[in-house]
C-alpha cells in the first residue's frame, strides 16, 4: 500500500504525540496489599492495555495518513 512508502521514523513522533493519551487511570494492584489479581481485574488490565496501544497504533495511522495525502494534494498542485 501507499503508505508502506513512509518510514514510521519520525512521522509517528511528531503527528501522534500519545502524550495526551492518559495512562491507565485505575490502579488494580495499588492498593492490594500484596494479594493476588482476580482474574476480573486481569481481563480489566488487559482491556486497558489494549485499547491504550490501539489508541496510540489509530494516532501513528492518522500520521501516516496525513503525511500521504498532503504528499498527494502536492503533486497534484
């Protein structure tokens, strides 16, 4: 595809800051005292984590996206 083009160097860095992107908000061990994870706060974690990094991978994508179509509205013009 097109945007294969493009090395993730950089562009990743400076469109998709993920810097806004707050970290897990809720500490499922913090305060646990030592005792094991439930398997109900595993799978939460997990689910945190997830939609955390798939945040991130939508914000390098927009990058990558932003990068080819000003690329192409350039040779265009």
């Amino acid at each position: 595809s097109p945007a294969n083009h493009f090395s993730s160097d950089g562009i990743g860095k400076s469109s998709a800051d993920t810097s806004s992107v707050s970290p897990v908000p809720y500490v499922f061990n913090g305060s646990s005292r030592g005792r094991k994870c439930t398997a109900v706060e595993k799978v939460a974690e997990r689910q945190q984590r997830r939609m955390i990094k798939n945040r991130e991978s939508a914000a390098r994508y927009q990058a990558r996206k932003q990068v080819y179509t000003r690329l192409i509205y350039f040779i265009l013009v």
